[in-house]
C-alpha cells in the first residue's frame, strides 16, 4: 500500500488567499444545526482559485476551454517532485535545464514558497522562458507551491505558453517536507461546469519497490 502524502491547502475563514483580497476569501455559513433542526448543514462560498486549485484555459484565453472540458485522467498519473530552492524570483529555462524534464512529465516545482506562511508577494513563480521551455519539451503539467504560477506579467505569458500547448496547471500546493523524486498524482478538480478553475484535493501516492498503479485511462 502506498503511502499518501497530502498537498493540499486547507480552506478555513481567514486562509492566505491571492493578494490577501477579502473578497477571495471563503465563508462558511451554518444554514442549520441541531436547535434549528435535526441535521447541521452549512454553505460554503468559494472563490473557484481558492487554496488548491486547477486552471482551466478559460482563465486566460476569451473563450477557452472550461473545467469539465478537461478530461479527469489528466490530473491522474506519475508525476516528479523538482527543487528550487536556490530561486529568489521567476524560474527560468536555465534553473529548469540541470533537472531533464522529459516530454510527458508533470512536473510539480517546489520552491522557498513551500517554507513561508501567508501570502507572500514577492513569491516564486514559473517565468515565461520557463514555461517556453515546458512547453517546447511537451511535458503534461505543471504545478507550483504558490497561488499563482506566475506574477508580474501584464500579457500573462506564463499561462498563455502552457495552455496553447494542452498543458494543464496546477496551484497552491502545500510541498513542505515533500522529498524531491517521481510520484503518482492525484488531483482531480470538483466536477464545475463553465468555470475557469475549481478547488482540488491533492495527493501524491508514494510508490514503494515494484509498486505500479499503471498508466491512466
């Protein structure tokens, strides 16, 4: 059995969101509890960016795709776990190369972000001679230990190099303590149907010797 390793935020009143902006910030309402009635419930309200999410191409490009357009097996499957720790702003083609990103990877980068609470606005995030050199290689994801894969870029270069090319994204990890090396992913968003993005829950199965999950369907 292989052991599971969670990377996901949790998602609470008060969370670190994008630009610490109140209005990105969830709220839990109770709409019944056992005064009220005979069951507690509660509403939750959500940003579709909050904690741990998915982009859909939507996000960025007038009429790109949507969330439930994205086949799930597409955030199913081996993935590998790269350090940064060395990098202080964007990472680029050159921080990328000692590592061999081979096509069809998903690559999950892990940075000082990892080590810092709350949002932090000078974080690390993929630039855009990076993402060209993800794409050029073909891999098939990208995910990042920041609310965002990319900061500072008016043209939203990052984004728009990983999406032309069927690159899926991945963001707001939680990688602290994760040790850099290939893993199985599990990182399906909530089923939304028109949105740009949607909160997910993701793990990462941690295969031991002759352990195999296969390829996803």
């Amino acid at each position: 059995m292989p052991r599971v390793i969670d990377i996901s935020a949790p998602i609470y009143e008060g969370m670190p969101v994008y630009k610490n902006k109140p209005e990105k910030q969830p709220r839990f309402q109770v709409t019944s509890d056992f005064t009220t009635g005979s069951a507690h419930e509660t509403r939750v309200s959500l940003d579709a960016h909050t904690g741990t999410h998915v982009d859909a191409p939507l996000h960025m490009i007038p009429g790109g795709p949507t969330l439930e357009t994205i086949p799930v097996t597409r955030w199913l499957g081996p993935c590998r776990v790269i350090h940064l720790p060395a990098v202080e702003g964007g990472i680029t083609q050159a921080d990328l190369e000692p590592h061999g990103i081979r096509a069809g990877e998903f690559i999950l980068l892990k940075t000082r972000n990892s080590d810092v609470e709350g949002f932090d606005p000078a974080f690390v995030y993929l630039a855009e001679d990076g993402a060209r050199h993800m794409a050029e290689t073909g891999v098939r994801g990208v995910g990042i230990d920041a609310l965002g894969i990319e900061r500072a870029q008016p043209g939203h270069e990052t984004h728009r190099l990983l999406f032309e090319q069927g690159i899926v994204i991945l963001e707001g990890l939680r990688l602290a303590g994760v040790e850099p090396k290939s893993y199985w992913l599990v990182a399906a968003p909530l089923r939304l149907v028109g949105s740009d993005a949607g909160p997910a829950r993701a793990l990462l199965l941690d295969l031991g010797p002759g352990e195999s999950l296969g390829d996803p369907v």
